[in-house]
C-alpha cells in the first residue's frame, strides 16, 4: 500500500535578501533549473539613500571572484546598478547583515545562454566631451528601440540597399562580439557591409543577413521571432521611426535625421511574461542607447543629441506608486542628462483580465475586518504563478504588527499559521518532505513609501519529466485580517503568465474570481467596462512600471468608435505616487529638475490609435520582411506613434518634457494634436485617469503605396484625412 503523502504549513526561513531571488535560486531550483550549474547571478542592486556603490563593493571585497559591473554616478538618491555577480559572492550578500543594511532593492536577472556570455565584462570606456545641447530646427533626434523581433535590416529602416539607418544594435543574448558587457553588437559599419554581401540582383537577401550577423541563429534553440513573419520589435520600430527605403528626413551632408539604436532582449527573458528580471536587461539597454547616442554626437562632431527611446512592455504586479527600481533609475536618467531625453511606455493591456484587485479592510473588531480572495490557478500551467499583495504606507503611530494573512490550497487545508505585516521579513510555505509546493514571502520595503509586501510563489501545475509534486490547480483563497482600529486598503496583482507573440504555450493565465464581478452584460452579452462593488477591479491596473515621474505613458484608442480600447489600463496608481520624485528633490543629495514639473501621475499622459474598430482590431505596420504588413494591436502599438510625435517635437527645438509636450501639445494645421477628455466618447470613458489628456492624433506614417488603412477616402470626414497628413 502507498502511503498517502501529507503535505503541511510550516515556517519558512527569513533569511533572504528578496522574495523573487529565493524562490527561484533556493525554493523551486530543483524544478526549474534541475541541472543547472550556477556560477554568476546578474542582479539589479538599489542602494539605500546616502550609501555608495564604493561602500557597497568595499563590504564584498572579500568574497570570491571578480565583481563586474555598468554603473550610474553615485550622484542620486537611490543609486542604482547592474551587476553579473560570482555565486559565492551572492551567497556571501545574502548572508551579511551588515551588506543586506545598504541595499534598498535587488532584483535578479533570467542567466543569458552561455554563448552570450564573456569572461571579463568591459568596463565603459571614457566617453569624449561633445557639446553642449543646443535647441534648434531640424536637430536630429536618435530613436531608442528597446523590444524583441527587431528585423532590422527590413527596408523601412535602410536608406538604400547598403546603407542602414541603424546606427549601433545590440543583441543582448546573441554570441559575444562587440564593445558590449554580453551578448553580440553591430554598429553601422558592419551592418552596412553585411548588407552589400548579401545583395542578390539589387535586393537584400534578409534571411541570408540574419544568418550571416548572427542575429538569427539556428545552432540554437531559442525562440526566433525575427524569423517569423511578424515581429512585435519590428512592428514597434515601424510605427516610430520608420520610413520607406530613401525617404527618412536628412540634415547636412545627406545624414539621417533619425538615427536609430535598436537593442534586442534576451528570448529568456521576453519567454518569461511575470517581467522577472526584466529590469536588469531593460536598464542596460537605456544606458547602451544613452551612450551610443553620445558616440552618434560626437562622430558628427555635434553637441548632445535629444533621445526619444520607445520601450512597448511591462508587468502587471508592483507598487504602482514610481518606487519600483526600475522607474527611480528611468527617472534619474531622464533628470540627469543635459540634452531632452523620452521614454515612452504602453499603460498595459489587462484591464478586463481580472488580475487587480482591491480589498477594504474595516477596523479591526468590526464587520469586514476580515476577507476572503480568491484566485483560480489553471491546469497544464508550465511555468510558475506569481501574485504580489501590497499594503498602504505604514504610519509611525501603528502597532508594530498590523495585518495578518493566511492562505488555502485548492482542497482547503487552510494554513493553520498566519504571516503577519510588520517591518521584518517573514516567510511561510506549504509542502512534505523537503518539497514545497507553495511559498509566501513579507517583506516591508523602507523609504520612501514605508509600504510591506506579500508575494505568493506556486510552483507549475505540470511539466513534463517532473520528478516531485506540483502545485494543485484549482482555487486557492487568501485571508486578510486587519489587526488597526482603522480601515485600510490592501491592493493585490497577478504577475502576467500567459505566451508573447508567436512563442509556444507555456504558461496559462491565472485569475481572480469574485461572485460579485460581472464581466458580461445579461442582455448584449458585451463585456461591461465598469467597477462595480467587486474585490476585482478593471480601474488601477495600469502597467506597474508606467506610474514613474517623467516616463510618457500612452493608452489605445479605438479610431471609428472614438473612444478608448476597453483593455487599455489606466489609474488610479497608489495614493503613495509621485513619492519616488518627492524623495529625490529631498535628502543632501536631491536631484534638481530641469523645469518645474507638477505633473503628478494619475494614470496614462495620452492615447493613440491602437485599433481601427471592434471589428477592425490592430493596426498595420511592417512585417519582419521588406515589404510585408502585419496587424498588431494593443497600447505596445500605441506607445511607438507617440515617441514618432515627441521626436518630431525634438526636432523643432520643443525643450519642454515629455509628458508636457503630449498634455499640452501645439497645433496641427489647425487642428489640436489632442482631443480633450469631455470630447471623447462613451459612457465612463472621460476619466483623466484612464485616458490622460486624450487622443494623440499622431501623423499618418508616409508609404508608397498607401495600403496601411490610411486612404482618406477610407477616413469619415475631410478633417480625419488632414489629421492622418504627415506635417
């Protein structure tokens, strides 16, 4: 007879440095990685305020191994930096106490393939003085491209058959060549001679390119999106900087007037879609495209040059209140450059997945001190579930604990232990015999919100070959008990599980369920739009990277119905916002703006065409090969045609921000370049947060042939068709 294995809630250990970092290097290791050698962690360390990079590698200075790093000056309040760092090194910060009181945050990285790794990481080179930023008409403005399925040798980004308009691209999980920490660098000079090798009668061979760069490789078997005949990283590029062979505006000496710098992300990363370790990638790809364009101002011996970078992506779970590393590092980058810098950004496309919610707690002793959530975990899930529970900013006067959490498995064996909210860490996990199946982390991250954070980690519902017990599917049910004589918010978020564009079906999206939402309408059978009393809520499910102080964020628009998308997110973010830039503006070394800047986020800045219609979804722009067309939908494609307006802003001189140029953008013709909120219609639909200052009315991307959906005849009034006109 087989004994019946029991699985049980136990006490986890509070000794990790981040829950993301021991679930996946400790916890679930056998599983995920079950012959994995490890030998370095790339990492994103956030520094406390004051404490230095210096102090930080002086503490670590006797730990084993070389520690390599890209870093940024020790200059901002929160300094923030890359670091590929040896195993025994991590096992010695994880285990210091006196390491673990400088860190703020860290963040771990997916490891690249070994093939994109180097020995010795370069250090940046000293970049040579070029002039200073001098506003005037006709400037150029690089364009950024941070994204996957970048097919660059299409011909919307040639100038001629040898000549690309690519300036620097990085493929940051291809094989090791170039001036790059990892991963593989093509600078023009190579692009274009790759490009005269492989004409064939007059016409680029792009297969033959690809193959021949390295930038496709089928010794390996990772997932190839510029292989394919749609690529996310191509369309994007299209609808932001793209221009048919030979006709991208020119300067002096027939140079292009918008140079771009394209950086490919690791397929490892882009695979997995809950954004772990994202932000390491994404922050070394705006540093590599700053200082290429430093190197693009100097090479034509030009002061600094404005930069527009369009990064279509984020996650779902975070603080949503400017404080996640990745925004603090995107802000301090924008602040501290002299010449005008843009990062544009998608406000997310979950509004109707059931992934948000929010969860008033009574006093304690009272009615509704204590609820009950639940979430839906699916079968054949191949990857593992992620939920983040945040609560609000922890008052001085509050006891030292405040909140208690419980959870129960499908089947219901309710833990019988309760993870209190405190300002130490914590940790729970449910599992028999060494084999956790589940785990639940606290942590209360510090300045400057003072808020604490539940994770909830599920090991996959199935994979092929596993050798122990995986997590059930089925419901699972988080209790909340408020231990405060007053009301509190508590804000819950599903990482994203799903598959990326053309990639195969790993994960399966997990949700909230609540008796009380409604998604169907009973009559019309539409989904309905608006928050009711439900726990789940469509409003405040905005990208959890798009609520910092000066990045752009943009929203999708349906153009015939003229009203917003209905998946497109939006606010309201944490009460706790635009605390990251009040932080940086306080304490010795406070950040000054370039210009006063009072623009607190509330949701996203503007919109622009992510659909034609309901029953036209997507829009057209260019396929992986030269001459194809792809639809694509979704606020990724409407992000790009944004950056496409602040560039050409950039480029007559505008010195205001991002954000100002698209809430208070100049005339077209004489047409505003937006629409206010009070002229946008559908019921519901006004709300600032939700829809920023409006729509975008972003020029039509100028083609021979004008088969992209933007025939005027097509077009329901003159006006539209003059809207849609290159200026």
């Amino acid at each position: 007879m087989v004994e019946e294995t029991v699985y049980k809630w136990r006490e986890g250990s509070s000794k990790f440095v981040d829950a993301y970092i021991d679930w996946v290097r400790d916890t679930a290791k056998r599983v995920l990685y079950p012959n994995d050698e490890l030998r370095s962690v790339p990492i994103l360390v956030s520094l406390q305020p004051g404490k230095t990079k210096r102090e930080f590698f002086e503490r670590l200075q006797r730990a084993s191994g070389k520690l390599d790093d890209m870093g940024i000056g020790s200059d901002l309040k929160y300094e923030q930096f890359t670091l590929n760092m040896p195993d025994e090194a991590f096992e010695r910060l994880q285990g210091d106490s006196s390491i673990d009181q400088l860190i703020h945050r860290i963040t771990i990285a997916h490891k690249l393939p070994r093939h994109a790794m180097r020995e010795d990481r370069p250090l940046p080179k000293p970049q040579h003085s070029v002039g200073k930023y001098e506003p005037r008409k006709g400037s150029p403005v690089v364009m950024g491209i941070i994204d996957e399925g970048i097919a660059f040798a299409n011909q919307r980004f040639r100038r001629g058959p040898g000549s690309s308009r690519v300036e620097y691209a990085w493929i940051q999980d291809g094989r090791v060549e170039g001036d790059v920490p990892y991963g593989l660098e093509l600078t023009k000079a190579k692009i274009d001679k790759s490009l005269g090798e492989c004409l064939n009668a007059g016409q680029v061979d792009e297969d033959l390119f690809y193959s021949a760069t390295g930038v496709v490789d089928f010794g390996q078997s990772a997932h190839k999106a510029a292989a394919r005949r749609a690529g996310h990283g191509t369309h994007v590029m299209d609808l932001a900087c793209g221009y048919d062979e030979g006709s991208s505006p020119t300067g002096e000496e027939g140079k292009d007037q918008r140079p771009i710098v394209c950086v490919k992300l690791p397929t490892v990363t882009v695979a997995d879609t809950s954004g772990l370790g994202l932000e390491y990638y994404v922050l070394d790809g705006i540093d590599y495209i700053l200082g290429r364009a430093h190197d693009i101002a100097r090479e034509r011996e030009c002061g600094e040059l404005p930069v527009v970078i369009n990064f279509s992506s984020g996650i779902l779970a975070g603080p949503r209140d400017g404080t996640q590393p990745i925004e603090l590092a995107i802000d301090a980058r924008i602040e501290g450059r002299a010449a005008p810098t843009d990062v544009v950004l998608p406000s997310g496309n979950s509004r109707l997945s059931r992934l948000h919610a929010k969860i008033l707690l009574s006093p304690s002793g009272q009615k509704d001190d204590e609820r009950k959530l639940q979430f839906c975990v699916l079968p054949d899930d191949r990857t593992c579930s992620y939920l983040e529970i945040w609560l609000p900013a922890r008052d001085e006067t509050w006891p030292k604990y405040w909140m208690e959490l419980s959870l129960t498995p499908p089947g219901g064996q309710e833990s019988e232990l309760s993870l209190v909210a405190g300002t130490d860490k914590r940790a729970m996990e449910w599992g028999s015999n060494g084999n956790v199946l589940c785990k639940v982390y606290y942590e209360f991250i510090g300045p400057p919100t003072n808020r604490g954070r539940y994770v909830i980690a599920l090991l996959p519902t199935a994979l092929p070959d596993a050798e122990q017990q995986l997590a059930p599917f089925g419901t699972w049910t988080i209790g909340f008990r408020n231990r405060l004589d007053q009301q509190i918010n508590v804000e819950a978020s599903i990482q994203w599980d799903d598959r990326p564009l053309g990639y195969p079906q790993n994960g399966r999206q997990s949700y909230f369920v609540d008796d009380r939402y409604q998604r169907f309408e009973e009559i019309s059978g539409r989904e309905v739009e608006v928050d009711n009393d439900s726990m789940i809520k469509r409003d405040g499910s905005i990208n959890a990277i798009a609520t910092g102080s000066h990045t752009i964020v943009a929203g999708g628009y349906l153009r015939k119905e003229n009203k917003v998308v209905k998946y497109s997110s939006g606010g309201p973010i944490s009460p706790a916002s635009y605390a990251a830039q009040v932080a940086n503006r306080q304490g010795p070394v406070a950040l000054a703006p370039k210009e006063p800047d009072d623009l607190e986020r509330t949701g996203p800045d503007a919109m622009a065409w992510s659909d034609e219609s309901y029953v036209h979804r997507g829009i057209l722009a260019a396929g992986t090969r030269s001459g194809s067309r792809v639809v694509m939908n979704g606020t990724s494609v409407a992000a790009p045609q944004i950056a496409r307006v602040i560039a050409e802003r950039r480029a007559m001189g505008d010195l205001r921000s991002g954000r100002k140029i698209v809430l208070r953008p100049p005339k077209l013709g004489s047409r505003a370049m937006t629409e206010q909120p009070n002229q946008i219609g559908g019921s519901a639909q006004t709300s600032r947060e939700r829809i920023g200052s409006g729509l975008v009315v972003t020029p039509g991307i100028e083609r021979q042939d004008r088969l992209d959906g933007l025939d005027e005849r097509a077009l329901s009034s003159p006006e539209q068709a003059l809207a849609w006109k290159t200026p």
